[in-house]
C-alpha cells in the first residue's frame, strides 16, 4: 500500500505541471511526465470539448478529442 500511494503522489506531482497555463483555468493536454513541462499540441492551441467543459473557460473545438466530452458524460452518469 505504501509503495501505492508513493507513486501515485509521484504521478500527481509530474502532472500537476499541467495547470502551469497562463490563467490557471483549462489545464494544457500535453504532458512530458519526465520532464515535468507542459504545452498545447502541436496542432492547435486551443482546448477540446473535453478540456474546457472539465473545467471552465476555454476555446472549445469540436473536431478531434471532442467525443471524449460525450464519453466522460456517460462515465460520470455511471459513477453517480
């Protein structure tokens, strides 16, 4: 259990980084776990249906990325 709950504040604090955005609202989608940076994709600055609706705030597109909003609805109905 210990060696659990090490690894996932471990996680925590790699992906905290990404709320290292400019108004700390919608958090960046890019990730680099080693070394701790964070950045939009490199196709499009904006924030997916997903992002901006996780939070508040946002450019919202519907291309790609944009289903897994309608994905987390249904997961979030389940959990609840």
């Amino acid at each position: 259990e210990a060696t659990l709950l090490i690894r996932a504040a471990d996680l925590g604090d790699r992906l905290i980084h990404c709320f290292d955005t400019p108004q700390h609202l919608v958090p960046f989608s890019d990730v680099n776990l080693q070394t701790r940076s964070a950045k939009t994709p490199n196709w499009s600055p904006d924030s997916s249906l997903s992002e901006a609706t996780t939070f508040s705030k946002g450019t919202i597109t519907l291309g790609a990325r944009g289903d897994s909003y309608y994905e987390y609805l249904l997961k979030q109905y389940l959990q609840t």
